[in-house]
C-alpha cells in the first residue's frame, strides 16, 4: 500500500515540474530572457522564486540551514535588481499575518529572523559596496517595515516563551508587562523612524515605490517616470499576452490553496494578491505576477489531472451478472485481505462495531470512491485540459517569436500583400555614422540614446541612463519651443544634429508626436515658462486644423511635418488619422540632411549664425536714424 507521505511528496513533484513548465514559456518571463532582449530581470525573477522557495521551505522544515540560504539569496536578489524592496516587504507582511491569525510557530521564527538579522549584519554591508544601494536599506522607507515586524515577532516569541514557563495566572501578570513593554519599544521606533523621514519631502519613499502606492503620483510630481512606455498601466489585452490561459486557471489554484490552508498557501495567495495590484500599476511588473500566476496554475493543474485520474483508475468494469471483474490494483488484493481478516478486533474496536451494528460498516475505499467522476467525463476532462495545455505552448512559441524575438530597431508588419519590413532605424544610424564627424553631437529624445551612440557611434545630450533630469528637461524644451528659440538652446549645447522618429506616413504610433506632450511636462518641471495648457485646444491634444499655435509653430512639429504634404498632397497623418494643420512652411534655423525610405527617421542640421556683415549694418543704421526723425514727433508705444 503506498504511503500516505509518498503521495504527498508525488503531488509535490507533479505540481513543481507544471510550475516548471508554466514558467519557462510564459510570455511574460520570455520578454526579459530572450537574445537582443536580456536584462537584468531575467537574472532577478530566478532569485526572486528561489528566495520565496526557500521561504516556503524553512516554514515547513523549520530548517536554520534553509533560513541561512535564504538570506543569502536575498542578498542576491539585492544585487541583482532594485524590486528586492517587494521581496523585503511581502515577507514581513505574511509574517504579521501569521501572527495576527493565530498561525505563530517556531518555523515562522526561524524561516523570518535570519533574514532581517543577516540582512542587517551582513547584507547591509556587502550592499554598501554597491554604489546603487548603499545604505538605502536602513534609511529609507521602503525598509521599515521588516524592522518593525522584526520587532514584534520577537515580542511574540517572547510571550510564546513566558507562556510555556509560568502558570496561568502569572502569566497574566507578565504578559501585561511584556505587551506593556513592547508596545512602549515599538512606539520608541516608531518614532525614531518618523524623525528620520520627517525632513524628507518623498517621507523616506523613493519616486518609483510612491508611484506604486499611488498610481497618480509619477504623472503629478515625476513626469520621467510616468513617461516611460513600461510604466503605464496595462489594458485588458496584456494579460492574455503575457500569461494566456493561466488567468482563467489562477481560481482554481486560489481555491486548492484554501483546502486547507496553510503557512505556505497562504503565503502564495498573499504573493498573488500584491503582484496583481502592482501589475496593474505597471505593465513592466506583470514580470512580477508571472511567477505567481504559473505556481497557482500549476496548483491547479496539478489537482485537476490528479482528480480526473484517480476518476479513471476506480473505475470497475461490471460482467452481465452484476460483479465485478477487475480490481483495483494494489489496494484490495486478496493477498492483503487475508491478514487483515483474521487479525482480531481489539477491545476499542469491538465497542465500535457493537455500536455501530445498526448501520453496514463504510469501507474507506468506499468513501475515497463516492468522490470520482464517471469514466467518460474524466477522459474528456483530461483531454480538454491537454488541448488546453497545448493552446498555451502555441501561444508562448508564437509570442516568443514574433513578438519578444525581433530586434527592436527593425519593426515587421503583415499585410494582405505580405510581410513588410521596416528598416529605417539602421538606415538612420548608418548615415549618421557614415555622414559625420566623430566630434558631432547628436540630440534627439532619450528613448534612442543608447541606439544612437551603440550604432551611429555619434555622442548624444540624453540617453536611456541620463539621471540628470535637467539634461532631459532642456531637450524637451527645445523640441517645445519655437524654431528660433529652440536653435538657441541646441546651439548652446554644442549640437550639431538632430533627428525625430515620425510615423505618420506608415501608421507606426510610438513616434515622437504621441510623445511629445510628455516632452512638454518634464520639459515644463524644470522651466515654468513651458506650459502644458498652451498645447492642447479645449483639453484635446490635436496637430490639425483646430491645434494650438504653440503647438503648429513648435520645433517638434515642425520636424516631424517639413514637407509631409508633399507625399500625397492633403498631408494626412495615418496615426492620428486627420489631415495636418499647418502644411506649407519653411525652416529658417534647420536643413534637412537626411530623411529614410518610409520617413520613419528625419535627421536635421542646424545651420550656422550668419556673419555680420558691416555694409548691411551700416544700411540698417541709416534706416534707422531716418525712420526716426519721421517718427520723433510721435509717440513711442514702449
């Protein structure tokens, strides 16, 4: 007879290799894991599951040996990517959950305390070496929080120890005075850390953790941060690309969590919950919920395969007389019916039988069979769910190669005609390397700083590393101002090239356009006179007929829109679908050098101050003095 144990240790196998599974295709990981597209997450999401693994492992083992590796790797995740601050938090939340719901053990003790004492001691000065960190992790706010539930559960642990010691009604007397204590202790720090924080405007918090806390606070007071395309919050269609049919199957694995609920569990439902909010917040942290929606999918999967054929296997064929033909395997075999037969009842037993005659005796078998499905529904539940398994594989391979595989400077579309490939940012970057001199400088927004200095080999104002937020602010508003303006601040950084990505020729809608009024609010942060109001026409933000003058007569658009009309003379923009407002001008300031085959890219020159000339001074002066002994018996409006 198989062990109850064995069982045990089988599920936790079968649900670890689908998790396995999950995890390795899931879009969402597969985004930061592919070539041309590895980051330093993909390194971080595997310190991430093997920090909560070992969690999860020194709360069932109450190991010290696990706990110690668990502090480690989190010291490993700290290295490797600024979302520890989630692991550091997310832990001492289900620690005080723990405690609130009456589950403190032993093994929560250890699976919690090395990690906030060896984090202290050992963590904290090893991330001191880190430049990045330092010693963020004891003064600022996003860390507080472990400190004080350190705080506690030793208060706990305390209690839990006094307890086991004193009698009852002493007990009562001590437990006021530790309960006194320790309130008076946590009062203490928490002052203290208030006073430490007070001074600051953010409170100890960081932008990003505030703008996750409050989704509105980046796009109010950080601009540069609510600008970034990963940052916006994700539609509906996001989830189904990046974990597919795991969302219709992370109930299920909600529910098997619950049956019965343990530290564990409770501790992925708890990771769920938060990753789910955060992802909502950020499309760039539906990395964070992926893990989670593949373990509890996993779970899912794991119960389903394992109901439906435990369905199949007691399934008994039944003869034309009635009995039973087969049976089942090694559980009722006459060899192991026999000894049980002739064992003789004990004395507890027999009270039971007696009082228990009334009713026929229930076999445990029996009840384990009463809970199956029929054999036909099994099959098909079985292979509903492998079809639905292999739906998922389909759609992980297809978003691996054609959504996360291609280079992102070389954009594909299909077509009734075919593919068509957009090679206009290498085009754009081979002339700039093969068309400048090495000494040129190269402004354009951020976001094409590092193609722009790893393909042209040109030096750029701003890249995607810039921290400066001055730097970025004075782009935005040159590419905000108007042409004349705009040449000046250029000019004085030294600049000799500018290009702009458009796309509305092709219909491609992350160009610079759609980014411009975001180049408006960082730009109007740092220099007040760039106002986002002067921008928009009754709250619309337009480049038709009905746009702003700010807005027609800026550098930006100007770029962007030189000679657009002359491609199907009405100038229709296929992003924003209307025709342009301003069609026939002239640039003054700038000449245009270089424009790509599908006008994706447009790279502009800044022409030279013209010299004085002394003759045409001299004329203007002779104008002058005339034109103001005309003008003497009037009065100067200035």
């Amino acid at each position: 007879m198989v062990s109850s144990g064995a069982c045990y240790w089988r599920h936790c196998l079968s649900w670890f290799d689908t998790n396995c599974w999950h995890n390795v295709v899931v879009p969402s990981y597969i985004s930061r894991s592919v070539a041309g597209s590895y980051d330093n997450e993909a390194v971080a999401i595997f310190a991430l599951i093997f920090t909560f693994y070992l969690y999860v492992k020194t709360l069932n083992t109450g190991s010290l040996f696990y706990a110690t590796l668990n502090a480690l790797s989190y010291f490993y995740m700290v290295c490797s990517w600024g979302g520890y601050t989630f692991i550091i938090n997310l832990i001492p939340m289900h620690v005080l959950l723990c405690i609130v719901t009456g589950r403190y053990s032993s093994r929560l003790y250890i699976a919690y305390a090395p990690l906030v004492s060896l984090q202290v001691v050992l963590g904290t000065l090893l991330a001191a070496l880190v430049p990045v960190v330092g010693f963020n992790a004891v003064m600022t706010s996003e860390h507080f929080a472990s400190f004080l539930v350190f705080i506690i559960l030793h208060v706990v642990a305390l209690v839990y120890y006094i307890k086991g010691l004193l009698t009852p009604r002493l007990f009562k007397v001590a437990m006021t005075f530790v309960v006194t204590v320790g309130l008076a202790v946590c009062f203490a720090v928490a002052a203290i850390l208030i006073a430490l924080v007070a001074s600051s405007p953010t409170k100890g918090w960081s932008g990003r953790s505030l703008s996750l806390l409050d989704p509105t606070y980046a796009s109010k007071y950080i601009p540069i941060i609510a600008s970034v395309s990963e940052h916006q919050p994700p539609t509906w269609p996001s989830y189904f690309m990046d974990i597919n049919v795991l969302a219709f199957l992370i109930p299920a694995g909600i529910i098997s969590c619950f049956l019965p609920l343990s530290d564990a569990s409770s501790f992925l439902v708890l990771y769920l919950v938060t990753s789910v909010y955060f992802s909502g917040v950020m499309v760039r942290l539906m990395l964070v919920l992926a893990p989670a929606a593949c373990i509890l999918s996993g779970i899912a999967l794991s119960e389903a395969f394992g109901v439906l054929t435990r369905s199949m296997k007691f399934q008994r064929p039944i003869s034309d007389d009635g009995s039973s033909t087969a049976h089942d395997g090694s559980f009722d075999t006459p060899a192991n019916s026999e000894p049980v037969s002739k064992e003789k009842p004990s004395k507890k037993n027999r009270k039971k039988n007696k009082g228990s005659e009334g009713s026929p005796p229930v076999n445990p078998r029996t009840e384990e069979k009463l809970l199956v499905l029929p054999c036909g529904p099994s099959a098909v539940g079985i292979m509903l769910l492998i079809i639905l398994s292999g739906f998922y594989v389909v759609h992980c391979v297809w978003a691996a190669a054609e959504a996360y595989s291609a280079p992102s400077i070389v954009l594909t579309s299909r077509s009734h005609d075919g593919l068509h490939v957009f090679d206009d940012f290498r085009e754009a970057y081979g002339w700039l390397r093969h068309n400048t001199d090495v000494d040129d400088k190269v402004a354009s927004w951020w976001d094409y700083g590092y193609q722009t200095t790893a393909m042209a080999n040109r030096t750029v104002i701003v890249d995607n590393n810039t921290w400066n937020n001055t730097h970025i602010a004075t782009v935005g508003t040159a590419m905000a101002s108007p042409e004349k303006a705009a040449w000046e601040i250029l000019n004085s950084l030294d600049v000799k090239y500018v290009f702009v990505v458009f796309g509305g020729l092709i219909g491609y809608s992350s160009d610079d356009i759609n980014k411009f009024l975001w180049m408006v609010r960082i730009g109007g942060g740092v220099f007040p006179h760039i106002k986002e109001a002067d921008y928009l026409r009754d709250g619309n933000y337009r480049v038709d007929a009905h746009g702003t003058p700010t807005m027609l007569n800026s550098l930006m658009y100007k770029l962007c829109y030189y000679r657009f009309v002359e491609t199907d003379g009405k100038g229709f923009d296929r992003v924003r679908r209307y025709e342009i407002g301003k069609k026939h001008f002239k640039l003054t300031h700038f000449e245009e050098v270089f424009t790509t085959h599908h006008w994706m890219v447009r790279i502009y020159k800044l022409k030279p101050q013209k010299n004085r000339v002394r003759g045409k001074l001299k004329l203007k002066s002779s104008s002058k003095t005339s034109s103001r002994h005309k003008t003497s018996g009037k009065k100067r409006p200035w």
